[in-house]
C-alpha cells in the first residue's frame, strides 16, 4: 500500500538578477506556505537569486492552455 503525499503542490519561480524576468524553476510539495519556502529556497539553491517566488499551484489562473480550452 501506497501513502499519499501530504499538502499542496507549489510552483517556484527565480530572478537572479532584479531585471531579469520571472523564470519558472520548478515545484515542490509541501503541507503549508512556510515549509513551501523553506523547501523551494533549498530544493532550488544553485544559484544566488535576487528573488524567488512559490505560488500555490492550485492559485494559477490560466490564460491560455493547449487545444484552445
């Protein structure tokens, strides 16, 4: 028998520098918004960002997706 992964998925976005644009970098799981940043800042530590962002992935409002849905 399997255990199910506890909390919500959270997408993780990084500047290195502050004019760089937002870049996706990856997602982490995590069971609420404090673990989220502690996971991402060392899930994602190989660079020396400027600014790192975890947005709940459930949060994201989609615009526009594949197939025109």
């Amino acid at each position: 028998m399997t255990v199910p992964e506890a909390g919500r998925v959270y997408e993780v976005f990084a500047r290195g520098r502050q004019r760089d644009a937002l870049t996706h970098v990856g997602s982490v799981r995590a069971p609420d918004d404090g673990l989220a940043r502690a996971y991402a800042r060392t899930t994602y530590d190989e660079e020396p960002w400027a600014e790192m962002l975890a947005v709940p992935r459930d949060a994201v409002i989609p615009v526009l997706r594949p197939g025109g849905a």
